[in-house]
C-alpha cells in the first residue's frame, strides 16, 4: 500500500508528542487520531460531484484542504461534514470532504487540517482514456493467437458433446477469450462482452484510437482498437453457430482448474492427454453436465438473444462505418438465424460444471430477446421485430439484481438491461414511458440502499460485485441519455468513485489503474505468478459478503491480509493471488467497464 494514501501513518506519534509537551499550542487533539482519506484516486471532471471521505476511530473536528500538488499551496478549504450514514466498522466516523464547487483543471491532493501527511495526487479537468487500458487487458485474455504470450493455444478446440453430431466429434472452437484468471471460455460472458464494446463504440466513436492491428501487435490497421477486439469476439460466435440449427455455448469446464498455467501448455487433461482437445457444449436448452454436477437449462433465448444483438450491431457498423458489405451481410444473416433460435427455446442455457458447484446460473433471457429485436428491428425495418421487443420488455419488465438484496452467481446476467435501452428510441410514446419507469424503479432502489451507507454505494456483495457497479453506473449513463434526467449523477459519482478508491480499501478495482496509485497487484492471474507484471486494465471480482468468502470452496491467502486493519466486518476483499472471490480479473466485467471509461473520457461531460 502507498502511504501517501493513508496519512497520518507516518506522523501522528509525533503529532501527538508534540501537542503533550506543548510544543505545537493551537493543534486539535482530536486530529491527532489514525485517519484515512479515501477518494477517487484517477480525479474528476470540473463538473463532478467530488465527495472524498476521511475514517477515524475517534472524533475529530476542523477543516479539510485541497492543496497544489506541485505546489503544496492551499486553493481551497472546507470544513469537515460528519456523515449521518451508518458508518461501517472498524471506524466510528466518517466525514465528507467536500469540494464540488472547486472546478479548476489541475493536479491536487487533500489534507486534514493540522495533519501533514496529505492524501496522494488526482487531477481535476480531464479525463484519462482508460477505455484504451481496458482493451489492452481483453487483448492479452485472448484465446488462440495471444499478442501478450505471442504464443498460440488450445488448438485443440474442441470436440463436441449433448449436440447433432456424435459425441467428441471434432469442430473448430478456436479463439474468443479466456473468462478470467482460467482458461475456460464461454458463450455467456463472451455474448455480452462482444456486445457492449459494439455498443460503447456506437455511443463514443470519437474515444476510441487505432494503435494495434487485428492479431494486436503495436501497428495501426485502420480500424479503432475496440472494433478489433469486438470483431475477435464476432469470430468465435460465428464458429460457435456453424449452421442455421446450432450454436455452441460453452469450451473446457472445471477440469482446467489444475494449479496455474501458461496457456499454451495446458495441463488439463479431459481424456485425450494434456494440452490438447477441449469439450465443446452444445446448447439444446437442457440440464447439462459432464460430472456429478447439472445446469438447470430451459432454453437458448439468453445466448441467442445477446448473440443476435451483437451480430445486428456488428452488421450495422462493418457496413455504414468500416464499408465492409461482405462481413456485414454475414453478421445480418447470422443475427436472423440466431434470434429465431432464441424464439424456438425462449428459457436460459447455464454454464457447465464438472467436479464443483460453480457455475453461471442465468435464469432470465426475455431481456437479451428484447435486445436482438430491437437491433433487428433498425436494421430490417420489419414490424415483427418491434413489436417482439416490446412484448420482451414487458415480459421482463423491472426484473433485475437491483430489485434484490441478493442472487445466485450469474443469477441475473448480464446485470443491465441494454434491451429497454435498444428499444428507446424506436418506441411509441407509451412503451418510452413504461421503459424509463423499469430503469428509474432499479436504480431507485440502488440509490436508495446507497444513502444508508458512508460511501453511497448500494449493490449486494455477492460473487462479482464489481460488475454489479458497473452495471448500475451503465444503467444510469443510459437512463440520462434516455431520458435527460440527471437526478441519480451523484450516486453514479458515488459508484463510479468506489471503483477507483473510494472504499475501505482505498485501492482502485483496476489493475494497473491509475498508474501512480494503489491498485490490485498481487491478482489471481497465471500470468502475474509467472513474470509480476502488472497487466493494466482488468476488473477484479470485488468485495463479497463475509458470510459467503468464509465458505469459498480451495480459497486458501498466499500471505497476511494488508488490508486488516481497515476489513469492515461485514464484507472483504483480499489484494491475494490466493483469493480467486474477491481479487480474479474477469474479462467481461471489464468489457462492461469500457462504456463507463468512454463517457468520462471527455472533459465537461
């Protein structure tokens, strides 16, 4: 941990001494406690609602300051606001620092009055591109032809099981991307992941550069860098619906879970020897799985839905931006066949497990269904289209984590409903009223739960949390443009602000983000065991539930926990390799996370 962070660390015992023998008159004893400062570590932009936070265990009073970080000279002071929160233990208080209406671009740290040690540096003006960091961890998460390693794995992909073909039958499953710290690769995060980078490009074309070509080596192609990493995607949803009737859904399963690995040499046996042919699951709809464990699958309509909405995406860009009709045409015919596979088997395909009881456990589709038609819908023109939308929407309606206190893994994938937004625009006056009510009904009750708290925040912290603030912070960017209300900014301010150092924490929930600041180091990825490199750009899992990370099946810490004496007793996070819960990047919650970066990249926003 950087100790610019924490102040007081380093100089409250003298403090302290000095006060008691006098030699400092005029000094608040009260501010003598162990304090902590917690804040957006990257900044803000002029505009933002910028709340920082000070802990202590004790009372304290006075002002705050905001001083050049260069400079040291003081440009802006405040007094100390005790929050009316329920604080979180181990601290007893908790006080607002407030700043908002200090909007002048620069570069700035905050300091309690009569304490010296100040908090780190953060800008205020500009944002950083981040989204271009995120893109570089979905580049080194790929499978097959990975630029980081420059090494080529799991050629053997795969062989095929539950499908038309005869079991391990031989099919190309080759490429897509890793799911995380694993080597697994599946339809349901990879759906949403190519998805959301189509529609975070569509939304903020002018954030995106061109700095790699399409394998990512460092040379410019012609196309922005997030067109690239979607179109990797697009690749392998192709290959995982090779004919009109079928679509793959899932590659390898918990078998590869043998230790830490470099990718190409995998030493996952499933029956053919290590390193070599993976399973391939057939999605029918149906429970599956290979071992003890069974998915509880219905249908298809949640894959083919979000596969539909990003290949109708897909077509639209490749045609009217990349004037490439060829590529385009096939994206179209394959959303068309993909959507009418999901009104075949409206239900849900789950992941697959084989020896543990994890697995991703999404049970609603009528939102991914609601997203594939309306982007059909833009694209034909045919009625049939919209008028399945709305019928989606309805169907699903409001249904949605932020409703709930809390879920199974994955329960209520993908965490936000693009779909009602899909639908906006394209809406009569009634069915626009009835969408920015299922949005405004969620995000109430987030804000809501987040008002009872010192740090604003208000997801449950189940498995992947972090995407879960991701998500809310999505919701309400789209709501804003849906509608031009901007009553929930401060609480996408608070959720945005807890990714990037606003917690108990006080680290960024990004690897490598901000480059100057604390950030998960020590992740569970093979790739920082074996040459402590840290990857930038990647979204840890975040903090979950005591409850549930004390009973987390092989979750065994590498070293004591750095971060203990700030744990609240209610939920944790650990900065361990160790720790696959709570300190694992994913690869689509930080594809989700791209939108978030791409609406702050712009000043004034």
């Amino acid at each position: 941990m950087n100790p610019a962070q924490n102040p007081g660390k380093n100089v409250f015992s003298l403090v302290a001494f000095l006060i008691i023998f006098g030699i400092v008159p005029g000094i608040n004893a009260q501010n003598t406690a162990k304090t902590y400062i917690r804040y957006n570590q990257v900044g803000y932009l002029a505009s933002d609602r910028k709340v920082a936070l000070a802990l202590s265990k004790e009372p304290l009073n006075g002002q705050f300051v905001l001083q050049n970080g260069t400079t040291k000279e003081v440009v802006f002071k405040a007094p100390l606001r005790l929050s009316q929160t329920t604080p979180w233990s181990p601290f007893a208080y908790y006080y607002e620092l407030d700043f908002s209406g200090f909007q002048t671009p620069g570069t700035y740290q905050i300091r309690l009055e009569n304490v010296e040690a100040p908090s780190g540096t953060f800008t205020i003006g500009r944002y950083p591109a981040y989204q271009e960091q995120l893109l570089f961890f979905m580049r080194q998460q790929r499978c097959g032809y990975n630029p980081y390693t420059d090494q080529v794995c799991h050629r053997g992909d795969g062989r095929t099981f539950f499908g038309p073909l005869k079991d391990s039958s031989y099919i190309d499953a080759s490429g897509g991307w890793h799911d995380a710290g694993d080597q697994l690769k599946y339809l349901i995060t990879s759906s949403n992941a190519t998805a959301r980078m189509l529609l975070a490009y569509e939304w903020a074309k002018d954030r995106f550069t061109d700095t790699v070509d399409d394998l990512g080596h460092a040379r410019p192609n012609g196309i922005p860098d997030v067109l690239d990493e979607a179109k990797w995607g697009l690749d392998w949803i192709h290959k995982m619906h090779p004919a009109p009737d079928q679509l793959y859904h899932q590659v390898a399963d918990d078998r590869d879970h043998r230790g830490f690995k470099w990718p190409h040499k995998d030493n996952a046996d499933y029956g053919w020897g290590q390193n070599s042919y993976r399973p391939v699951y057939f999605a029918d709809g149906k429970p599956q799985g290979a071992g003890k464990y069974k998915s509880e699958a219905t249908g298809i309509a949640n894959l083919a839905g979000r596969c539909a909405a990003a290949m109708a995406i897909a077509a639209r860009i490749w045609k009217n931006d990349l004037k490439d009709p060829i590529f385009a045409e096939k994206c179209l015919k394959a959303a068309i066949e993909l959507y009418a596979l999901g009104k075949q088997k409206e239900g849900y395909q789950q992941g697959n497990s084989y020896s543990q009881p994890y697995r991703y456990t999404e049970d609603t589709w009528a939102d991914d269904m609601e997203w594939g038609a309306a982007e059909l819908y833009k694209l034909t023109k045919k009625e049939t289209y919209r008028t399945d939308a709305k019928r989606y929407a309805r169907l699903i309606g409001t249904t949605s984590w932020m409703e709930k206190d809390t879920a199974a893994h994955y329960q209520l994938y993908p965490y936000v409903n693009v779909g009602h937004y899909a639908l906006y625009d394209i809406a009569d006056a009634k069915t626009k009223a009835e969408l920015a009510d299922y949005y405004r009904h969620n995000l109430e009750r987030v804000t809501n739960k987040g008002l009872k708290n010192p740090y604003g925040v208000g997801v449950p912290f189940i498995w992947c949390s972090n995407n879960l603030v991701t998500a809310f912070v999505t919701q309400a960017i789209l709501y804003e443009r849906m509608t031009g209300d901007k009553r929930y900014r401060a609480a996408l301010m608070a959720h945005r602000d807890w990714l990037l150092g606003r917690n108990p924490w006080g680290t960024s929930m990004f690897t490598g983000i901000p480059a100057h600041g604390d950030f998960p180091l020590d992740v569970h990825l093979p790739f920082w065991l074996f040459t402590k490199k840290v990857i930038p750009g990647g979204l840890i899992d975040g903090p979950l539930w005591e409850t549930i990370h004390g009973k987390m099946v092989g979750l065994t810490l590498s070293e004591p926990d750095e971060f203990a004496e700030f744990q609240p007793n209610h939920v944790k996070y650990m900065d361990d390799i160790g720790d696959y819960s709570t300190n694992e990047p994913t690869m689509d919650g930080t594809a989700d996370a791209i939108f978030m970066f791409a609406f702050f990249a712009i000043p004034g926003k």
